[in-house]
C-alpha cells in the first residue's frame, strides 16, 4: 500500500521533472519513508486521543527515534509491516504503567543490550563513519541512563523495545 502510493508519487514526480538527476527509484524510497513516518505518527497520535495518552504518545515516537538513530535496529520487510507493528508497540508502551522497580529493571536491561549490542545495521542506513560509533553508543547509554533520573515507566520500555529490534537484527542478519 505504502509502497504502491509512494511508486506513484516518484513517477508523477519524475515526469514533472524529467532532467531532475534524481532517479525514479530514490524518490520513491524517500516518499516511502515520509509516508510510513505520517502513518506511524498520524495513527499512533490518533489512537492516544482515544486512549487519552497523547503525552506519553509523544514521549515514545521520540525517545524510540532518538535512540533507534544512535543504535540501528533490525528493519521489517515492508513498510506496511513497520508501520503497523510500530504503531501497535508505541500504542501499547504509551497505556503502560509499570512500577518503580519495573521501571528500573527496564532501563538497566536497555542499557545492557545497547552497550552489548549496538550498534546494528548503521552501516546500511546511514553515512556515518564507524569511528564515531563508540561516541553514537556512548550518547545512547546516556540517554537511556537519563531515564533511571526521571523513572518513566514509557520511556523505560520504549528504551527496551528498540534494544530488542538490536537482538533482533543481530539473529536476523546472521
């Protein structure tokens, strides 16, 4: 679905600019990624109005993204399949409630996968030179370590679930 509508888009594009050097194909990977982005954000968004979590919502997008952006993390096959599943997991971090000691156990766990694991996958999603991947994994550890200061149960298992899509893209890469 995403993928069709974005395939769509690039060659309406494409034929609006024909000269452009940008290929059919990138612009309909970039479209693909802005659109599974609006869906995961807009129904995720959506849902927490119903639920009546819309700050905690908001707390997951950013703190799952910030970290996946330091870390990497295993990728679904299609975009459909993240955007589904990633609304479902933010949607269900963000009614969470868990208690102080879960909380915590959560965080540490995060941070045990993260400073064992990461990162994973970078290599393939961005141009980052490997020589500051101790740096991208030190600034994750501080930001997962910052959650043991405010002790939210949200960010804890946001913390979690993308040091998982880490074990993940380990076992599926291998």
């Amino acid at each position: 679905m995403i993928e069709h509508l974005a395939a769509r888009m690039a060659l309406s594009i494409k034929r609006s600019v024909p000269d452009h050097p940008t290929s059919t194909a990138v612009f309909q990977f970039a479209i693909s990624m802005l659109l599974n982005l609006l869906f995961v954000v807009i129904t995720t968004f959506g849902i927490s109005l119903v639920t009546g979590h819309t700050s905690e919502a908001a707390a997951v997008l950013i703190s799952f993204a910030l970290l996946r952006q330091l870390t990497g993390g295993m990728h679904l096959k299609t975009n459909l399949q993240c955007g589904v599943c990633s609304t479902l997991v933010f949607t269900i971090i963000s009614v969470a409630d868990l208690s102080t000691v879960l909380t915590v156990a959560a965080t540490l766990t995060a941070m045990l996968i993260v400073f064992l694991l990461a990162p994973v996958g970078i290599d393939k999603q961005s141009r980052i030179p490997a020589k500051y991947y101790p740096y991208m994994k030190l600034a994750a550890l501080l930001l997962i370590a910052s959650n043991l200061l405010v002790l939210s149960p949200v960010l804890s298992l946001s913390f979690l679930a993308q040091s998982i899509t880490l074990i993940l893209g380990k076992v599926v890469r291998t």
